[in-house]
C-alpha cells in the first residue's frame, strides 16, 4: 500500500499510523526550539498551562471543569477580551483566574439547560434566580464572571441578560459562547 503521500503507515496490525516525512519533524523541532519550553496554549510552558487547571478551592485538584474553564479563559487571552490569566490561588473565596494585565479576578459560571434531561431546579437545571444568586456571590467578593452559555438555549440567554442588565451588572460579566465571542458582537 502507498501511504507516502497521505502521511499515513501501516502497523504491523494493520492499522494506519501517522508518519511524519523527516523535514516536517526538523520544522516541528525548530519551532518548539524558537518558543523556547513555552509551547502550550497562550505562550505558557507545560507547568503553566496544567497549573491553569488547577482549582485550590478544591485541593488543586484538575477536574473536566477546571479544563473547561481554562480553555475558556486561554481562548478569552487570544481574542484579547482578557489580558494574560494566572489560577487564582486564594483557596477560600477566592476566584477562578486574574487578569494580571487589570487585577480584574474572574469566575467562570456554566449554567446547564437540562442536566442528564432533569428539568428540576434541584437536580441542577438553569434557573435565573439562581444564576443571579451565584452571580451576586461573585460580585460580593470583588470578582467579575465569565458565563459560559454553551448549555443555555438562546431565550435563556436573553434572559439571564435581561436579568443582569436590570441588576446593573453588566460591567461585570463577560459572556462566553462556542466561538469564544462575546454574544453582542
């Protein structure tokens, strides 16, 4: 079978193995070698980049969440609606990120629509009183939030911001959907 030009070979089981010609390896080399050991998302050495996912309110431990939550911000840094985020290490009531380039501290709220298709409160669903709740927690302690809106649907957006706008809150939030853009653009 010629696999040279799909960039793909054969195992000895048959199946396909990515195979890299040696000049692709050399540029791949050069340019881990110009960035120097920061190569990971947002300039960031490996140490930073896992570190982003660390949550010490909950022991520094990494969670599906806490990734989330730092793709969220590195895309956020690249969009330049953030400046250049650190983990907030304050362990009690402290934030998820600060922007150190503004001192701004960040949490990140994911709201849920229907949870595992449970429409009880209770059991986790969206509620705009209790995302207003968590919302004013944040703001009590000084933080500003990111909302996530990947798992609302478009009404509840609207109104989760009508909400916000009423409250007089919206200096404070960023919002956050699939493209990392900000729902107003």
């Amino acid at each position: 079978m010629n696999v040279h030009n799909t960039g793909l070979s054969t195992g000895t089981s048959g199946a396909g193995l990515l195979s890299l010609e040696n000049y692709e390896l050399e540029l791949k080399v050069k340019a881990i070698k110009e960035k120097g050991s920061k190569c990971y998302s947002g300039n960031r050495t490996y140490k930073e980049y896992v570190d982003l996912a660390r949550d010490p309110a909950h022991g520094n431990r990494i969670s599906y969440q806490t990734r989330k939550e730092r793709k969220i911000v590195l895309e956020l840094e690249a969009q330049g609606e953030l400046g250049y985020i650190v983990r907030d290490e304050q362990a009690e009531n402290g934030a998820d990120f600060i922007d150190t380039s503004t001192g701004i501290k960040w949490d990140v709220k994911s709201p849920v629509n229907k949870p595992a298709g449970h429409t009880s409160v209770r059991k986790g669903a969206f509620s705009v009183t209790v995302m207003m709740r968590k919302i004013r927690r944040e703001v009590a302690h000084n933080h500003n939030v990111i909302i996530d809106t990947r798992r609302i649907t478009r009404n509840q957006i609207v109104l989760l911001k009508n909400t916000i706008s009423k409250a007089g809150l919206d200096n404070k939030i960023l919002w956050y959907n699939k493209k990392g853009k900000n729902h107003d653009e």
